[in-house]
C-alpha cells in the first residue's frame, strides 16, 4: 500500500488537499466557519480543523493574511485574484476559532 501524500497534494505548492483547497477558496472568498461547514456538508469542528492546518501549511496565524499567503505560494488560483484586498467576513465568522 502506498504512503505519503495523494498525487493532487503533492502536486499543490503548499501541500494542501483537495478538501483544503476547497476550504482555502471559500475563505478567501469570504465565507464564515459555519457558513463552510454548511456548503460542504461538515461539522464546524472539521472546518476549524481544515482551516488550522490550511493556516499551518501557509505559514500564516490568522485568516487575515491567508490570501496573500495563497497567492505568494500559487497554491490556489481564485486566492491570487483576491489577494491584493483585505478578506471580508473576518470578524464573527460563526465559530470559536480566533484567527
């Protein structure tokens, strides 16, 4: 059985997954916690996870900074478009994770 990461993940210039990268959009386009959790069809603990590890592997520490971040690693197309703005729905995103 093969180890490591799936091809798509180490493929990605930041090592996120499918599913981060997935995430990684609706934050940069400004969607909340809860309102992922929603689209996606998962809990709000999942999504703060995601989000946690898509913070982790930007090297970033708050959602503030995650577009640019995106955009500087070419790790996801629609956050290089949104990069040079600040990200909207920062503040009361629906969930107790304080980024």
């Amino acid at each position: 059985m093969p180890r490591g990461p799936e091809p798509p993940t180490r493929a990605n210039p930041a090592g996120l997954t499918d599913r981060q990268v997935e995430i990684l959009r609706l934050l940069v386009a400004g969607r909340t916690i809860a309102e992922i959790a929603a689209k996606l069809v998962l809990s709000v603990r999942t999504v703060d996870h995601h989000v946690s590890a898509v913070l982790q592997k930007l090297g970033v520490t708050s959602r503030r900074e995650v577009a640019r971040a995106a955009a500087r690693s070419g790790c996801c197309e629609v956050a290089a478009t949104a990069a040079p703005g600040p990200v909207p729905g920062i503040a009361g995103y629906g969930s107790s994770w304080a980024g």
